[in-house]
C-alpha cells in the first residue's frame, strides 16, 4: 500500500493488526525514510487503531 506525506514524497508498506495491536512497515523507494510501528490499542475495532497509528508517522515524517 502507499501513505502520501504532506510534502508530496510517498512511503510504501504494510500494516496488520488483531484486536488489541496494529502495526506497519513503511519505507520510501530509495529507502531514505524508514518508519516501522506496533501500537497497542484498548479496543478491537479497527477504525480507532487506524487514528493511534497514523499520528507517529504523520510526527515522525511531516515537515
């Protein structure tokens, strides 16, 4: 899958997650951004993980 970053760049990856984790692996086609997570979550649904794990990696990437 691919995440556009707000300064146009793109991160390739994956994510995965069963109730109580999510996680991902992402990184940029020349490898200079490289973002791995895991977040534990406090409910199974998935739509709330989604939000927890997109704030780091917006942090992390955005400039």
């Amino acid at each position: 899958m691919s995440t556009p970053l707000p300064d146009g760049s793109v991160l390739w990856g994956r994510t995965g997650s069963d109730p109580g984790y999510r996680s991902g692996a992402f990184a940029s086609r020349d490898l200079h951004l490289r973002a791995v997570y895991a977040v534990g979550t406090s409910s199974s649904s998935v739509n709330p993980a989604v939000a927890v794990s997109q704030r780091p990696a917006l942090a992390a990437f955005a400039r």
